[in-house]
C-alpha cells in the first residue's frame, strides 16, 4: 500500500489576485493516480495543509468541501472562473505559469 506522497505536487497551493480571493483565498493542487487511495489521501492532505475548501488533482477534477452543497458548488465555480481568467492573461503575457507561491 502506498502512502501520501510528500512531493511538491502534494502542496501546491494557487493565491490569487483578483475578487475570487475574496471568497476562495487559496486553490491547491496535488496529484496521483486515478482511483488509488494515495490521491484520496493527497487531496484530504491539500485541504488541511493549505485550509481551503477546494482542491484540483492535476488531470483528475476539483474537489470540494463546504457547509453546503451550494457552498462546495460556489468554490467550484469560483475556481473555474479563477483558472479561465488565469489561462488567459498567461496566453496574453501578463502572468507566468508557474505563479503558485
């Protein structure tokens, strides 16, 4: 059985400039393979290291936790909206891509 990886990918975290971080402050990132325990045990560890409500696993989707279903679902869209914005000002020049701190 595998564990949790301690690799870079398990602690990414995005902070954001623009008016989502006022509602999602942070967005983290990890990985592993689809379907494994460790990428289950990866996003669990994304969200209690970096207190957010949401995480993206690289190639996998977001997930989300919140008080609702209506408050998981607005951090989601949220960060949709977050890396749409943060695609295109990168494509345009103005962000680097890797502009996680």
């Amino acid at each position: 059985r595998s564990t949790p990886s301690n690799s870079s990918a398990a602690s990414d975290v995005y902070k954001r400039q623009g008016e989502g971080k006022l509602l999602l402050p942070r967005i983290a990132f990890c990985d592993d393979a689809a379907g494994t325990e460790v990428l289950g045990a990866n996003i669990v560890e994304a969200h209690v290291r970096h207190q957010t409500p949401l995480v993206v696993a690289k190639g996998h989707g977001v997930f989300a936790l919140g008080e609702s279903v209506e408050h998981a679902y607005t951090c989601c869209v949220i960060a949709e909206h977050e890396c749409r914005l943060w695609y295109h000002l990168m494509m345009a020049g103005f962000e680097q891509p890797n502009h996680r701190k």
